[in-house]
C-alpha cells in the first residue's frame, strides 16, 4: 500500500529532487493525504538523512542535495497542507547572529527542522538583536536558533538574550544555539534553554525542548 511513500523516501534520500517531486503529485494522485505523503515519505526520508549525517555516514554536501529534493517534494505539498488546514509541528525562527555571515550550517538546521515538519522563518544573516525581537512579536514561534561561527561573534548570543529579556520576550520562547566555537558549557553560560552540535541533533533537541518527542 505505502510502496510510492516508501519510494519517496528513498529518492529524497537520494537526492532526485524530480522523482520527488514527481513522486509527491502521483500519490496524492492515488489518494494519499497531504500529511500521510508528509510523514510517510518526506519526514521519512528526511530522519534518515539525519541519521546517516549525524553517524558521519553520509556529510553536508548530500544533505543539501537531499534537503533540496525535500523542497521539491514540499512546493507540491504546500499548498494541500493549507487546504486541509495541517498545522506545522511548531514555529522556528532562525538566523546567523549580527557581525556573523556564515549561514551553511543555519541553512542545513533550516532544512532538517522543515524537513520535521516545523514552520520555518529564516531571518538570513548578520541579524541584529531587535530584527529576532521582532520576529518573536510578528510571528509568535515556540522556538528561537541562533547560530554563531566565530568566537568574536558568540559574544552576540549573549547580547541577544539580554535584549530578549530587556523587550519582554525571552519568557514566550525556547532559545537553542549552535555552530562550530559554541559549546554547551556555553549555552549554559549565557542561559539558552538548549545547544546542538550539528543540524541533526538540532531537530532532536527541538523536539526535546517543546516535549514532542
């Protein structure tokens, strides 16, 4: 019965992002639900994406390739999602911190969290503190990333949570941080509810941190 979601999975694990694509229109052609196509073939493929990456079986670039099959697979689905009213798991906000223009490994957290099925907004790079304030107030999400890949940038985590607090908003949000100088120890340091060391983990941490495991 589920042999097309089986074979979803697979091509995105694959990285053929037409196969995907094509494969996601054909079983809602069959019948599928957008959510069943969702979880049992896009997510699907995608956990094992972040398997794979996280037991350094497969890297960064063959998760972009299968992040971008994920894309093709998500702009056929999208749009029946809104039409039967599927809520995303939760609301993320995420960026690259103020002073930092790094953003391959925010991109891969991006793409693994939607990928889990949470709603996504990118605020990009080099993101002042007032611009995630902002986002917090516009968009209402559960859960904030920030990601800093410079240790002359890490300091602009904790700029960040002392501005979060200042505005009023730090109690209305989990705060995860991660990239390469920043450690645990850290993230206890300036207060951040949770830390991932890669992208993988940081959907398991998500998921820890809102209790959706």
């Amino acid at each position: 019965m589920s042999d097309i979601l089986d074979q979803i999975a697979k091509e995105l694990f694959a990285g053929n992002a037409k196969a995907v694509s094509e494969l996601t229109q054909k079983a809602l052609d069959e019948g599928f639900s957008p959510q069943e196509v969702l979880n049992g073939g896009l997510i699907k493929g995608m956990n094992q994406v972040g398997e794979k990456f996280k037991a350094n079986e497969i890297y960064v670039p063959e998760v972009l390739i299968a992040a971008r099959a994920m894309k093709a697979g998500m702009e056929v689905l999208k749009p029946k999602l809104a039409e039967t009213g599927v809520e995303p798991v939760a609301r993320f906000v995420i960026g690259t911190v103020k002073g930092d223009l790094h953003d391959i490994g925010k991109n891969l957290v991006a793409m693994m969290m939607e990928g889990a099925g949470f709603e996504v907004i990118d605020l990009g790079i080099d993101v002042p503190a007032e611009k995630f304030i902002q986002a917090i107030k516009e968009h209402q999400p559960q859960l904030v990333g920030m990601s800093a890949l410079l240790t002359t940038t890490m300091i602009q985590i904790r700029e960040n949570l002392k501005a979060f607090q200042e505005a009023g908003v730090r109690d209305q949000v989990k705060v995860m941080v991660g990239g390469a100088p920043v450690t645990q120890k850290f993230a206890d340091e300036v207060g951040a509810d949770g830390y991932a060391p890669d992208a993988a983990s940081a959907v398991d941490k998500a998921k820890e941190l809102l209790g959706l495991n």
